[in-house]
C-alpha cells in the first residue's frame, strides 16, 4: 500500500497524554528559576499554551498567571505572527524569572515574537518540532517537522472507519 492513511503522519493527544507531559514539564522545570531556584511568574501563549502552563503552574506553585494571545494560523495555514494581547508588561518586565509556556513549538515563528518582548524569560513547551525547537529551552517531546499534533481540545469523539473491511 502506497497511498498513506489520513492518520499516518498525525500524533493524537489526549487529555491524560498532555496532563501527563505538562507535570514532566513541571518537574524539568523544577529548582531552574533564577530566584533559588524559584520561578516569579508563568505566561502562557493562548489558545494551546493555557492547559499546559496551568498545569505547570500547579505544580511548581506559582500563583502570578498572565497570557499572551498571539495569532499565527488560519485554521491549518501559518501566517506572519501578531500579538492580539499582551500580558502586565510592569510585572512582567524584561522575562527574568518568568516562564512563558505554550503546547508546541512548529516553525518558531510566535516565539520569536514572544522572545523580542521578554528576552530574558525562560520559553517552555510541551512539544517541538525540529525548525523551532532552537526557540525553546526546554521541552518534553520532539516530532518529525511534517508530523501534525492533534491535541484533545481539537477533537471530538466519533465513530472511525477499520483499516480494512467493513464489519
């Protein structure tokens, strides 16, 4: 068989999957604060940041949670990056002791635009793909470039075809 299946290049996450991968975050981070080792705040990127940090920010205690909204897709198409919101800049400062989480890191492109803002803060993801994993600096998991994350907040349950046959 020649002709690959709609799922063959897909990575499904489920909502145990990123909660699981989100506490290994949490404990890679644990102690790496430049505070004795203690973090002052967390920003998570929205949409696919916010699960991941809360669960980050759980686990290490830190009580201070912003988000930055930055647009970098259309649907399934990338585009240029644009900040829609940005968090307290006053507390936030120039990013040291600061955390900013996201789900995943694709081409770099909105980490880019987060790091110009907050050059000194900390940028953790859940996954990375190779041309944007030099934009973190810490993550869990790394996929092909041309592997798609399908994470739980972008699925429904339904009913799926065998691979073969019909009954």
């Amino acid at each position: 068989m020649t002709d690959k299946l709609p799922h063959e290049k897909g990575f499904h996450i489920s909502w145990d999957q990123i909660h699981r991968d989100s506490r290994a975050l949490a404990w890679r981070l644990d102690g790496k604060g430049p505070n004795n080792g203690a973090w002052k705040a967390v920003i998570a990127i929205t949409r696919g940041g916010m699960a991941p940090a809360m669960i980050v920010a759980r686990e290490l205690d830190i009580r201070t949670v912003d988000t930055i909204s930055v647009k970098s897709y259309d649907h399934q198409a990338q585009s240029e990056a644009v900040i829609l919101k940005s968090p307290d800049m006053n507390l936030m400062g120039d990013g040291t002791g600061v955390l900013i989480i996201d789900d995943l890191v694709d081409t770099g492109k909105t980490l880019r635009v987060v790091k110009e803002l907050f050059p000194k803060a900390h940028i953790a993801t859940v996954y990375a793909k190779p041309e944007g994993r030099d934009m973190t600096d810490t993550f869990i998991t790394e996929v092909s470039q041309d592997t798609w994350i399908f994470f739980p907040w972008d699925m429904a349950l339904q009913y799926v075809e065998p691979y073969r046959g019909k009954d």
